[in-house]
C-alpha cells in the first residue's frame, strides 16, 4: 500500500503541472489588457507600458508562465491588486470558508446518499424503492440554483426559521450554533444533486452484490440480515461507490462558485465571481489553482480508499 501511494504521488506531479498550464493560458486568453483594467481612468500608453513591464506581461508568454510557476511553488502567488493583498492570504482565507460549505454538503450527500441507496436495494420494487427513486430523480433534474432561492423564500422569507445569506451574524453570534443556522440551507441546496447521484450508484452497486453466491452462502450460515447487508454486501458495494464519491466531492467544491453566490457565503467561489468581475488575473488563478489542486487530493485518496477495501486491485498493481 505504501507503495501505491507513493507511485500515486509521484503520477499527480504531471497532473499539477498540466492543471497549472492550463489556468494560466485559459487566464492569458481573455480579451482585454490587465494594465488598462488595473489603471482604469490612469491608464494613459506611458502608464500601460510601465506596468506591464513591472507585471512581467511584455515578455512571452513562455516566459510568463515559467516566472509566475516558479513564484508558485516559492510560495509567491503573487498580489491582488483589487484587495491589495497577498493572494496567498486571500486565497487560503477563503477557502477554509468553502471547505466547510463543501465538507458539510459531500457529507450530507454520503450519509443519505448511501442510506438511501441501501434502503432501497433491500427493498427493491417496494413503495420505498418507488419513493425514494422518485425524490433521488426530482433531485438531480432541479437546478441547484433555484433549489437554493426556493429555499431562501420558503425558510428564510416566509418562516424565517434560517438566515438567507452570510456565514455569520452581522451582530451576535459568532459561535458554533451561529455557523451551523447560516450553514444548513446552502449545504443542503449544495448536497442535493450529488446525494441523488450517490443513491442510484449504491441502489445499483447493493443489488448486483446481493445477487452474489457468497451474500447467499452469508445467509445459509445463519447470519443475521443486518450482518448481511451492512459487513459483507455494503463493504463490497462501496469499492465501486467510493470514485463517484470522490467525483462529488469536486463537484460540490466546482458548485460552491453559484451556492455561495446565492447564498452570499464569503468563500473562494465568491472570490472567483469578484475578481473576474474586476479581473484580478492572479487571485483568479491562484484561486482555481487551488480548487483544482483540492480536486486532485481528492481522487489519490479516493484510490487509496478503494485499495485499501478491495486487495484484488493491490494484487493487479503487483503483477
């Protein structure tokens, strides 16, 4: 296993540097000059010049590329210049805001996503199985979006029961109990897609483990039905369960761009929104740098998992 990881580590290298070319062209290809954006009103040829020699953008883009990935891996991500900060700071500020957003929603997308899907193998064909089908397909068809600004109006507006936007009271709170109110609404708008998407894999991955010999063989011995389901037939399930649950878990981090607009939650989504609006060219890469980077992590220790659950694949590594 140590192995593995070690050879995963070393395969993810190409991985970054691949993700770190293409931010940076994808950043160099939008239209417009970033000095005359950055100047606004000063942005006379002389002072246009000046800067982008101080920037570095008068030289290739080659060149530009290989200066700002040195920086980057220095610790140097650059200076916004909207915020007049460190883009590090910003960045890494931000982003403990997201990973709570995210974390909470890929967690409530696990638990019911799993529960549902395990419901509803066992029960197959039953009114359970038709309900949850029903909600798990309405769920994946709904517009994140929307989903949020329903919700909004149903739980904020018109019952009044949760705040509709921030991470925090204006005044008060600030604790524990505070987060968790402001926090609720947007994970669950965040967690319903993939929580729909978790529920018909693991329906499908139960069911054509439940068909196998040894699930029957489990039973014959006399074991319990809960003993059956929960140590022999969902661990089994869960090594084809575990990539998509990875898959989720940037996709909830991807989501949280439009949810914490919605929801005005000052993570790195919102950030990204501000900054192209101003194009702020070194926070926005520096922020989706760090969004795909997290994205990365995510599938090495999806891998990891889905070895560590299934030695066969080990196995197949040693040949």
């Amino acid at each position: 296993m140590l192995t593995y990881i070690i050879h995963r580590l070393i395969a993810i290298i190409p991985v970054l540097l691949g993700l770190s070319l293409i931010v940076f062209l994808v950043m160099a290809m939008i239209p417009g000059d970033p000095a005359t954006a950055i100047l606004g009103n000063f942005a006379t040829p002389e002072n246009v010049a000046r800067l982008n020699q101080q920037l570095g953008l008068d030289k290739s883009l080659a060149e530009q590329y290989v200066i700002w990935l040195n920086n980057v891996i220095q610790g140097d991500w650059g200076r916004s210049f909207t915020l007049n900060r460190p883009v590090l700071d910003e960045v890494l500020e931000r982003f403990q805001a997201t990973l709570i957003l995210a974390g909470a929603a890929w967690l409530l997308c696990s638990v019911f996503g799993l529960l549902a899907g395990i419901i509803a193998a066992i029960r197959q064909f039953s009114w359970v199985d038709k309900i949850i089908t029903f909600v798990v397909l309405v769920g994946i068809s709904m517009p994140a979006f929307w989903l949020g600004l329903l919700l909004i109006m149903l739980f904020a507006v018109q019952w009044q029961w949760f705040p509709a936007s921030g991470m925090y009271a204006i005044y008060g709170g600030g604790d524990i109990g505070d987060l968790l109110k402001h926090l609720l609404l947007p994970a669950l708008t965040l967690s319903i897609v993939a929580m729909g998407v978790v529920a018909r894999l693991t329906r499908s991955a139960m069911l054509e483990v439940l068909r196998l010999d040894y699930i029957r063989t489990a039973r014959a011995k006399g074991l319990t039905e809960r003993r059956v389901i929960f140590l022999h037939a969902f661990k089994s399930s869960l090594v084809n369960v575990i990539p998509v649950m990875a898959i989720q878990a940037g996709f909830v981090l991807g989501g949280a761009v439009y949810i914490e607009t919605v929801f005005q939650w000052p993570g790195i989504g919102r950030m990204l929104v501000n900054a192209i609006a101003t194009r702020d060219i070194l926070l926005v890469q520096g922020g989706v740098l760090m969004v795909a980077c997290t994205y990365v992590l995510f599938n090495l220790g999806a891998d990891v998992a889905q070895h560590a659950l299934d030695p066969r694949l080990s196995s197949r590594n040693r040949i």
